[in-house]
C-alpha cells in the first residue's frame, strides 16, 4: 500500500527519544546503553538466565510476539521500504521463526556438555567441553533486513544463556520503534533490552565493554564497531557487505537462471547483502541471459513495474541518490533505468557493456541495478573474482557439475550456491557469515549458540592412578623421563595423540 513519505531518521530519533510522559529525554544512545548494560549485567550475575526453562520461555515468547504481530511488522516495513507483505513474512518473520522453533527444539542438546574420547592416561577421568554464557552481548542490526539480522542473533544468544541488547538500525525507523516498543511486552525486561541510537553512537556503545558484539553492515562502519570492541577486549561477530559474483555458464538452464537470479536481486528492491552484485557471463551466452532476464522481470513485475504491489522502494533519498549516481554513470541500460525522486523509485535495471574501473563494480550498491560483464571461460571468472576482496556470497549457474565444483574450490567467499541464489543465507543447518574483508564469524542454528558461547575445557580427574602419575614429579630422573616417554609414544601410535601423565 502507498504510505506518506517518512520522515528523517535523525528527526525520527530526536522525536523518540521522549519519556512517557512526553518530556524530552537528554539521554544519547550511549548513556541510554549504560543504563540498560548496568541492568543487564546485574541480571547475568543472579544467573537468571541459567536455567533451561527460561531460556525456553523467551524463545516462545519472541516467537508468540511474531505471531501475534505480523501485520504491525507488515506495516512497519511498508512505511520504511515498501516491502511486500509476502516478503516481510517470508525473508523476515519465518526467518526467525524457524531459527526460534529449531532453537527451542535442540536447546536441552545443545547445553549438554560434549564428552571427549578417553586415553589410557585418562580412562579414570571425564574430559568434556562446558558450553557457558559469554555474559551481555550487543546485537547491532542492519537495515537490509531489520528484523532478520536484529532477531535470528537473538535467538542464538538467548539459548546460549546470555543477556542482550540490540540496537536495530535507525534508517528503518518504524521498525526500529516497533522493535523497542515490542521486545519489553514480552521479554524478561532485566536480561533483554533495545536502544535506539543513530549509527554514528553505535562505536561510543560498543566502547562500554559488551562480552560479544554482533555486528551487520558496511565494512567502514563494521571496522569502526571492530576498533572499538577491540579496546575492551570483546569478542566479535562481523557480518559485513560486500559485492558477490555470479558466474553464469554456457552450460546452464537459462530461464531459470534468469528468474532465480532476478528474484534474489531484486526482491526488497534490491537492498540486500546477500543478492548477486554482478553477473560474470559467459560470451556464448551473453545475449540469451540479457532477454531471459528482460522477460524474468516482465513476469515478476509486468510492464510498469512502478505500479506493481511486489516491487519496493529506496530506504532513504541518501541511499536513492547513491544508486542512481553509480546507475547512470556505468554501462548501458539494457532493461529499466527508469527513476522517480519523489517516491524513491527505481526501476529493476540490467547493465550491460560494464567494465571494471565503472562506479558499480568499485562500491556497494544496494538498489535493484544488475550489471553484466562478459567472459570467455569459467577460469576467467575466478581470476576475476579473486582478484577482489572475499565477497559474502559466491554464485553459479551451470550444469556442467566440474565448473560447479571449480568455482567452489578456487574461490574465497563466505558461502557458496550453486544454481540458485540468497537462499544458503537463512538455512538453520548452515554457518553463514564473512571471510576477509565480508565479515568475521558465523552464526544461524547451532552455529549461533556456538557463537554466544564459551567453550570451557574441563578435565575432571581421579586420584587411583597416583601410582603412574608419580613419573611427572620431582626429583626428575631420567628413568622417568624414559618411562613417562615411552607412555606417551604407546599411546600416540594407538590412539592417534599424547597422552600427559
């Protein structure tokens, strides 16, 4: 539906920031942080977050809350992006449900402490690793997916046992507010909370000593965050954007290449940090894939698609701007390119005749622009890749499973699809995350209760072997020596490691 336009995020903000009973709140973000952290922290050290069955209840309460608003996040996100109901509900709110029921379901699993394998040396003992609760974690979302990359977090970090605060992006500010509105109304309001802070603050937060950081956006901003988790010795989780390839070979369905790449770039209006950045096609193949798309675009949207309820709108005039600069001065349209200021609009736009010095290819373009580069060969595509930064996502399209398999193994990215695109970023079995200049870390799943967890090595001896352990004490002998060296080359060869005495 067609909503007024919204006002600033920075006028949002200063307007928020209000007691309830109407008075203007001095408070920054960061000193409104300090006093939810000094809440938070008190509540990790009563261990009220210990227990199974609590963390059990804030998943289904973050889950209830889900299902009980849908139509206000539906509402919300139309007001920030224009989002399709259908996109809210599929690449948002069942996103975090599934990551919320397969959490509640392995949960007793996953706190289970992992048992080692016994040596000779330690056939009276328990060797096992203790997952623990880091402590307060600081999620910082991104606005992409607002409530994905606030929410899927959070749940990693419930069932991990630790307290939380999030900081969703401002940029979408209705979500951002419904987030804060929401989350006290059925959380436990000493152990989760959320701030809303411009983007600018989000380095003076982290600076307050948090026990993880999670962090999704840009590279700039995320090393700014990075810098300041490293001065209080924090652990990190970058989730950052970078520009992802996808090579399209001779050998391939092309109408379903087209749709399945056309729908992961340009669904939410192609802000998104997992879509495909730029097509490296092959020269056969240029032509085929550039009317395929064409007639994609044409299905999904019809002929105008500023008039279609599936297609989005820019976040912001600054992000409107930027898209537009890097559309008009790179290539040649091929299909789309049309604008309109007023309501942020832009056409799902496919370049050709791009090269590698144009705007597009040097920045982060999160707007519904495809650029198309043509090559002769699967081993061109990966020089050309690896001769960026590791981007977040890698992609084919072939059928041929040998340059599948060549893609996959001479590239370095965060994750990999082969003949389809976005959708290894929200599986709940899979790691998602960066490498390199992409990001740090992963999480979805049990990755993300990994990832909010310490993993305790514990060793929990006896004391009837005294008898051989005595070899280890002083006064040292060298019959001993021999003795305690001879233990542990028996055991390298039998059990594949050396034994300590």
């Amino acid at each position: 539906m067609n909503s007024p336009p919204s006002p600033s995020p920075t006028r949002w903000f200063k307007a928020l920031r209000r007691t309830r009973t109407g008075e203007p709140c001095q408070k920054s973000g960061s000193s409104a942080c300090l006093d939810v952290l000094k809440r938070a922290r008190a509540a990790f050290r009563a261990g009220r977050m210990a227990p199974e069955s609590f963390r059990l209840a804030q998943l289904e309460a973050l889950e209830r809350m889900l299902m009980e608003h849908e139509s206000d996040f539906v509402d919300a996100l139309d007001r920030d992006l224009r989002k399709p109901r259908f996109e809210t509900v599929m690449s948002e709110l069942m996103v975090v449900k599934n990551e919320a029921l397969h959490a509640a379901s392995s949960l007793k699993k996953w706190m289970q402490p992992q048992r080692m394998e016994r040596s000779w040396a330690t056939a009276f003992d328990d060797c096992m690793v203790v997952s623990e609760p880091l402590g307060v974690v600081l999620i910082v979302g991104n606005w992409t997916s607002p409530v994905q990359l606030c929410l899927v977090p959070l749940v990693g970090a419930i069932a991990a046992g630790n307290c939380v605060i999030i900081c969703p992006s401002e940029v979408c500010s209705h979500t951002a507010e419904l987030l804060h509105r929401l989350l006290p109304a059925y959380l436990d309001n000493e152990c989760y909370h959320s701030v809303l802070a411009a983007g600018h603050e989000v380095p003076e937060i982290v600076d307050l000593k948090f026990d993880h950081v999670f962090f999704s956006g840009t590279r700039e901003d995320g090393l700014k965050a990075a810098q300041a988790a490293a001065r209080t010795l924090a652990r990190t989780t970058l989730l950052l954007s970078g520009k992802n390839p996808c090579y399209v070979d001779r050998q391939c369905d092309i109408n379903t290449t087209a749709r399945r790449i056309s729908w992961a770039r340009f669904q939410n209006a192609g802000q998104s940090a997992v879509a495909p950045d730029y097509v490296l096609c092959h020269a056969d193949t240029h032509e085929c894939l550039v009317q395929a798309l064409r007639c994609a675009l044409q299905q999904f949207y019809g002929s105008e698609p500023r008039e279609s309820k599936s297609f989005g709108r820019q976040v912001s005039e600054e992000n409107f701007s930027k898209v537009r600069e890097a559309l008009l001065r790179s290539g040649k349209v091929a299909v789309g390119g049309q604008v309109n200021e007023a309501e942020k609009y832009i056409a799902p736009t496919v370049l050709v005749d791009v090269v590698e010095s144009d705007p597009i290819m040097q920045q982060d373009v999160f707007g519904p622009v495809l650029p198309i580069l043509s090559v002769q060969s699967a081993d061109e595509a990966v020089a050309f890749i690896n001769s960026r930064e590791n981007p977040l996502c890698v992609y084919v399209y072939s059928s041929n499973s040998k340059v599948i398999s060549k893609i996959m193994a001479e590239t370095c990215s965060g994750s990999f699809c082969s003949n389809d695109s976005a959708l290894q970023s929200v599986m709940v079995g899979l790691p998602f995350g960066g490498v390199g200049a992409s990001g740090l870390g992963s999480y979805h799943g049990r990755y993300s209760f990994d990832a909010f967890s310490h993993k305790k090595s514990c060793l929990l001896r006896s004391t009837c072997i005294e008898c051989v352990t005595y070899l280890r004490y002083p006064p040292y002998e060298d019959r001993n020596l021999s003795l305690a060296t001879l233990a542990s080359s028996l055991s390298l060869r039998s059990q594949g490691w050396c034994s300590i005495l």
